[in-house]
C-alpha cells in the first residue's frame, strides 16, 4: 500500500499497521511515541484539522476513515 499524505509525503508498507509505522516514524515530534499513543493523537489532530471524529476500531478501518476524509490518498 503507499499513500500521499496530505502534506506531500509519500508512505508505504504491506499492512496498515506498516503504513501507520511508517507515518508515526515520518514526523520527528511523533517518532519517539508508541504506535497506540501516535494513533489516538493523530485522530485527535483529524478531528481538529478536518472536523471529523474518527474512532479506532482496527487499523484497516481507521486507514480506510484517512482515505475517506482526504488525510491519505491511495497512490497505489
């Protein structure tokens, strides 16, 4: 899977767990905390940024809630 991210960063990996890694570890403020905690902050910052609450029912459908609100566009 590889994503566009809404600030022009390209991300990939084979599973969403390696995509959401891969964004974690993309920013130097976000590298240092743990998936679970990055996740929980980076809906928050959805909410903020675009007004939409997004719940963590699994990371397939939380990936699947970015493409729908534009944060990530599938460029494969």
């Amino acid at each position: 899977m590889k994503y566009l991210t809404a600030t022009g960063k390209i991300i990939q990996g084979d599973t969403p767990a390696e995509v959401f890694e891969n964004l974690k570890n993309a920013s130097p403020y976000d590298a240092k905390l743990t998936l679970w905690s990055f996740l929980e902050i980076l809906t928050l910052r959805v909410h903020v940024y675009y007004g939409e609450k997004m719940a963590i029912q699994g990371m397939t459908h939380l990936l699947n809630q970015l493409e729908n609100v534009g944060f990530l566009i599938r460029v494969e």
